[in-house]
C-alpha cells in the first residue's frame, strides 16, 4: 500500500467517526452478507447502498434494526439487519 493510499485510508476512517460520533479504534467484529434476494437500494446520507451478495465488514450492531457497516470501498453506513446473512 503506498503511503497515498494509507493517508486517503485514515482520512476517510476520520471522517466516519465525525459524522457517526464514534469513538475508539474502529474494529471489524464479523462479516456479513448482503442476501442475494434482496432488493437493490441506494445509499443515503447515512445509509450503505446495498447491492446483492455484498460482504461487508461488521463494525458495530447498534439497534435489532440497523447495523453500522464497511463496504469493500471503504465506505461506511448504517443497513437494515433483515437483509444481512451470517457468513
């Protein structure tokens, strides 16, 4: 990984603890993914857009509802936990 990279990486970890008010080191828990016969949906201000048979990266469960997810892009946001799979 280049050092460009790295930097653009810690830039955008930075931005998601402003904007979610997360606090500590951000850890993957688990993985999980997206079910294949879910509906496509597009990302909100602060929603994932979901695309089927996505994994994504578990970083915090905050609700029975929601669940606070990394994308392979490195883009983070809250999708709804009736339409993830365990690995």
């Amino acid at each position: 990984m280049t050092l460009k990279a790295c930097q653009k990486q810690e830039k955008m970890d930075r931005e998601f603890q402003k904007k979610f008010k997360f606090e500590g080191s951000i850890r993957v828990l688990t993985q999980m993914m997206v079910d294949p016969a879910a509906t496509e949906k597009r990302g909100g201000a602060k929603h994932l857009p979901l695309r089927r048979g996505e994994i994504l990266d578990v970083i915090q469960f905050t609700n029975e509802e929601q669940i606070l997810c990394r994308n392979s892009q490195r883009r983070y946001g809250y999708v709804p936990q009736a339409v993830m799979l365990p690995l």
